[in-house]
C-alpha cells in the first residue's frame, strides 16, 4: 500500500473527489483525524490515528443506507425491515467491512497529511489472546495489517484509536549517472565453474530424502522440530513442526548464529536449546532487545540426495559418456558468456552508486528490511537457474551474517528508487510474465506453478523490483565510459645478480661442452660401427 494510491479526481479547489461527485473518503478523513508521529529511530516511526466518532457513524450509516434497500429479513418485505433488525442481522458484516476500509482510509490519510514517504505496508499493534492459553490475558503485539484486522474492534462509543509503525525513505541526492567509469571484464570458463553448473544441473534433480533410524544430523540437513522460545525462565511463544535448515537461521526475527552448531550431531527425539536476542521490531514490545532461549526438539531429519553422475543420469540428459555431457555443459556456459560480461559490469555500476552516495541507514536492521533483501536475492538467483536448496542456503546467510551485505541491499533499494523516478523506468506486465516463463524453463516447470508460487510469496513485487533496476543499469550503462580489461600478465622472472649470472654462464658453458663431447663420441661411434658394417659386407 503507497500513500499516492488515492482514487478519484481533483477539483480545481483541490480537493480530492469519488467518481459518484462524493468527496474522496481518504480526503475527508485527512481534515478531522488526530495523527501523532513519534520516531523509533532511524527510518522508523510510530503514527498514531484517532478518527472521531463521527467519522464511524458516517460510514456505518453509508454502509446500512446501502444495504437497506435490498436486505430480506424473515417477516418484511424486501427494503421495509427496520434498521435495528438489520443490524443485528447482518451486523458482523457490516462491522468487517467498515472496520477494513476504514482503518486503510485512516491509514493513508494519515501519511498523506504527514507527508510520511512510507517504505511498503504498516504493521499494526493488537491485542491477541493465545489460543493455546485462552485463560490469560491478551497480548499486545505487532502485525501485518492482514494478521491485524481480525484481531481489531470498532468501539460502541468514543473515537477510534490505533497504532502502528511504518518504514520511511531517507532522503538523499544521487551521485552523477553520465560517464560512470566501467571497465568490460574478460572471463573464460574454466574446469572448476564446469563442476559448479554440473552440481546445479544434479541438484535440480536432487530430492530430500529422510535419514535412517539413528542418523544424525550434518550441516544443511532440513530439520522439523517443536520450538519453545523462553525469556527469563519464562515460556512466550511454542510452535510445533517448524522447518529448519542446520545452519544459522533466523527464528522469530532473531539471528541464530550457532543453531548449526548445536543441531549437529543430534538425532530423532534429542532436544538442543540456544540463546539470542530478541530482535527491536519484535512483535511484543516489551520483550524487544531481550536474551531469548530457543529450545529445539527434532522430529524429522531429511538430507538432500543428488542423482549420480552415472550411466542413467547421462542417458536421461541424452549423452553416451561423461567427457562428452561436460564438453556440452562447457559449451552451453561459453554461450552465456556475454551475460555473465554484462553481470560483471552491472556489478561495478552498483558499486560505483553504493560508493558515491551518502544516506544514513539504521544500525540494525529490521526483521522486514533483513527479509525483503534475503527474498530480492533467491528473486536474482531463481532467475540464474540456481537450485532451490542452493538459494535457500544463499538467503538464509544474508539474514544471519552478512550483515554488510544486508545493508548494501537495502541501500540500493533506496537508491534504485530514485534512479527509476529519475529516468522514469517501469515495467510491464509482459516483461514480467516473460521473466517467469523463462524460469519455469529453468527449472523445467510450468509457468501457471512457478507465476502462483512467486504470487504467494511476495515474489511477484520483489521479481517486478529486479526487472526495474536491471534497466535502470542499463541506462547508466548506455552513459557509462566503458574500457576494456587489460589480460593479466605473467609475473617477470627476477633478475639475477652478477654472481648468480656468472656462476649460470659458467654451468651452461660446461654443459654446452660436455654436450659438444657426447655428440663427438656418439658420432664416432657411428662411423666405426659403419665402417664395420660396409667392410662385412663387402666380404
């Protein structure tokens, strides 16, 4: 949700306007909400909405107005029963949708007034009660607006209040994007990248397979486990069946960076625990910043198999012998040769921006901004033909330790940003569907699957972003000053000193006269040997 997504049309007052001649609801709610801005640190703030009683009854009686005219209640004729019957009929209803679209309303007026450059949706504070212990008292926590809505409730009376934070755009100035100085790379292909692609081309076949009864568990081995998570002897969140990879992984927003450590070597049934700090956007407040124990139980290990590199692996790929397959392999990669140049000097563009622009970026990263950076690259590497269990392995090192990394991403994210508005780039829907086509051929599936997976996993927006900044590579790269890579030269043998020189001229002196004296026996030798031989046969 962005704040510029307002409909309708302005009038010459500017005010913002419904296509049925009505004042935009978002423009209504702009003049009479109460919204107080408190900032979280850097590109983090909280925004407090309060919408006055009489915006809620507005809506509500817009909405029954609406309904009224064709609601059949048992007893009336359809349009004639009264209002308070159809309130308590269709009520819940009419609560949801009211309660939906007014909280978006709220929410984009609320920016929209506070001129908020806001960076994706909000999260929303709620009060949930855990169904596990119905008995307790509700939770505050922190959640997508989604998660939030069937947890927030319109009061009977008063104004209605909510609360949630959002991530902002920093502001900053591009360096310049004419004559970027980038220099054309020489690649080759050597026997080692052959080995690479092959182990790819295996793992696109490989399938995780359960280890046997008593196996332990190895580095990468897919986990399922029952989670309990504990701060200060005290139990706050379980979770049973989790999926888990043994290495570091982030779990409930929190880096586990010995959790391979402490998985290996444990099989079906053993329980290993390992502590961390709980993340400062997590979800309860008051539990942010503190040391967490995280308490593993493993139900399941599964380990990835690859097909070998036999007879039938060839057959199937349409080879007789292995020598033939990696000469084709090496072929197939000498064709992509010129896009993995271009890989390279869109590399340099995108350290040349990162190194020429200054924005002031937070300390730690967020859970979101940690995830929306791990999910841009599986976006890049699925779009390379990368294994699944190879990307998984990339995105979950991202999260959990390359925290440079990490920030680099979110930086030209931003700055991207900036380039695309600056040389208004976009992107169609036709240049999206063929990105997926093209992937569903790399993995060899169909294109409706991978197109629904990518929907269901935010991938869509984060393969729109990718396909955007590529171009707005390629218009820098059209400006650039590009160079040729020099081939890299053999190092010069040292000079000798005048002893070593000396002492070399002596021995290759000798060893020219020895070899001299050898050539003078062995021909002599010969011509002896001849002349025996030419005086035999004479007689």
């Amino acid at each position: 949700m962005a704040s510029d997504e307002i409909t309708g049309d302005q009038t010459d007052e500017g005010v913002s306007v419904a296509d049925d001649g009505e004042e935009d609801p978002q423009a209504a709610l702009k003049k009479v909400i109460s919204v107080d801005v408190t900032d979280m640190g850097v590109l983090r703030k909280t925004v407090g909405i309060t919408v006055p009683r009489d915006s809620l009854t507005t809506e509500f009686d817009k909405e029954y107005d609406g309904l009224m005219s064709d609601a059949l209640v048992p007893g009336f004729r359809k349009g004639h029963a009264p209002r308070k019957l159809v309130e308590k009929r269709f009520g819940r209803d009419v609560n949801e949708q009211v309660q939906t679209r007014l909280v978006s309303n709220a929410y984009l007026a609320a920016i929209d007034k506070e001129e908020l450059k806001v960076l994706g949706d909000p999260m929303i504070w709620v009060h949930v009660k855990d169904k596990k212990k119905p008995d307790e008292q509700t939770q505050e926590k922190l959640l997508e607006m989604g998660e939030a809505l069937p947890h927030i409730a319109l009061p009977d009376d008063g104004d209605f209040t909510f609360r949630c934070e959002v991530e902002v755009k920093p502001e900053f100035e591009l360096p310049e994007l004419e004559g970027v100085p980038i220099e054309k790379p020489i690649l080759s292909i050597s026997d080692a990248a052959v080995q690479v692609q092959i182990d790819r081309m295996r793992a696109q076949r490989g399938n995780w397979a359960p280890v046997e009864s008593g196996g332990k568990v190895v580095a990468d081995d897919l986990l399922v486990c029952d989670l309990k998570v504990t701060v200060g002897g005290k139990e706050v969140k379980t979770l049973d069946n989790v999926q888990l990879a043994a290495r570091a992984q982030v779990v409930e927003g929190a880096v586990l960076s010995d959790l391979g450590d402490a998985l290996k070597g444990a099989k079906v049934g053993d329980s290993r625990s390992v502590e961390a700090e709980l993340p400062e956007d997590y979800e309860v407040e008051d539990l942010r910043g503190k040391k967490a124990t995280f308490a593993f139980s493993v139900n399941e290990i599964k380990r990835m198999q690859l097909p070998p590199l036999d007879k039938a692996y060839l057959e199937a790929n349409g080879f007789d012998n292995e020598a033939d397959y990696r000469q084709w392999v090496k072929s197939q990669m000498e064709l992509q040769l010129e896009a993995e140049i271009r890989r390279g000097m869109k590399g340099q563009t995108k350290k040349y921006l990162l190194d020429n622009t200054t924005l002031e970026l937070p300390e730690g990263l967020s859970s979101r901004q940690t995830e929306r950076a791990a999910a841009r690259r599986a976006i890049e590497l699925r779009r390379q033909g990368v294994p699944a269990e190879e990307i998984d392995k990339h995105a979950d090192e991202l999260r959990t330790g390359a925290r440079e990394e990490a920030l680099a991403e979110l930086k030209l994210y931003f700055i991207f940003e900036e380039v695309a508005e600056k040389f208004e780039v976009d992107v169609t829907e036709e240049e999206i569907n063929g990105q997926i086509a093209q992937m569903a051929r790399a993995y060899n599936r169909r294109f409706d699957r991978v197109r629904d997976e990518l929907a269901k996993s935010n991938g869509i927006e984060q393969l729109y972003l990718e396909v955007r900044d590529e171009k707005c590579i390629e218009r820098i790269l059209d400006k650039a000053k590009i160079t040729e890579a020099k081939p890299e030269k053999k190092a010069a043998p040292k000079q000798k000193t005048a002893a070593k020189k000396a002492a070399t001229k002596k021995a290759t002196t000798k060893a020219d006269e020895d070899e001299k004296a050898e050539k003078k026996t062995v021909k002599n030798a010969a011509k002896k040997t001849t002349k025996k031989a030419s005086k035999k046969k004479s007689q």
